[in-house]
C-alpha cells in the first residue's frame, strides 16, 4: 500500500467565510482544507448577553471567545498531528481536498483588500476556490506551488 506524504502545510488561511480558518495539508496528489476553527464552534457563545454584557459591554464576551478560538485551534492541531491524509480529510464533515489532476491553475492573487491562494479547478468548470493569505505566507506558499503544482501556477 502506497501512503500519501504530506509535503507541506500552510496554516490559518481563511476561506469561503471569514471566520472559517483551515490549514492546508499539501501531498502528492492533492491538497486537504482541513477546517481548525468554524463560526459552527461558537453558536452558544452568541447567544442572549449576560448582565456583565450589558453593564459593561462586550469586550469580556469577545475576549472569552478569542482565547476559546486560540484553543479551539490548537486543540485541533494536535488531533491531526501524525494523522494519514485520508484520516485529515476525515477529521471534519466540512474538510475538503482538491485534486491535483481537477486543478485547472493556481495563482496567488495580491490585491487591495488582501492576498488570497486561488484554484480554478476543471470540475465543476469555472469554479474556483480562495483562501485568504497573510503576508508572511506568501513566499511559503509560492514555494510550495512550485513544488507540487508548477506545471498549473500563473
């Protein structure tokens, strides 16, 4: 049996919302968004305010949810550490992986609001998928592009 390698990671990008953050798992045949945080995590958090929240406003509230979000997130981590890809791909029912022979191209696109990670995928045709990118990020994910898809990189 032939186990995919994973070749490379790229941590905390945000995708389709921005308040799901994913790590992507590059292997050899294809890339894994694996979600880390989803707004799913804090639906009890939002709910009615408490009266600390309404005398003195809702900066504990949403310092109490960033410090759940860190943990949250490296909770998550931790569990995909030494895991398979399939086992990655697994671990969330909203995780997806794209394909590298369904990659029409991939750019990293820089812009005024932001850099994001971009796959046009062939199928469904026109559909493309982004993932938001922090300036740190960039050289390692040209990097990793180059690696396990220069033959699709713009």
């Amino acid at each position: 049996m032939n186990l995919e390698s994973i070749v490379g990671v790229l941590e905390g990008l945000k995708g389709r919302t921005a308040d799901t953050i994913y790590d992507l798992f590059f292997t050899e045949r294809r890339v894994i968004a694996a979600i880390v945080l989803h707004p799913s995590d804090f639906f009890g958090q939002y709910g009615k305010p408490d009266p600390t929240t309404l005398i003195v406003g809702g900066y504990f509230k949403q310092r109490e949810i960033k410090v759940r979000s860190l943990q949250l997130m490296d909770e998550r981590r931790s569990a995909l550490e030494g895991k398979t890809a399939d086992e990655i791909l697994a671990s969330h029912k909203n995780n997806l992986e794209i394909e590298y022979e369904n990659v029409a191209s991939v750019r990293i696109k820089k812009g005024i609001l932001g850099t994001s990670l971009e796959f046009a995928v062939q199928n469904p045709p026109g559909k493309k998928m982004n993932f938001s990118l922090g300036g740190a990020q960039v050289g390692e994910a040209e990097g990793l592009m180059k690696k396990v898809l220069a033959d699709k990189a713009k």
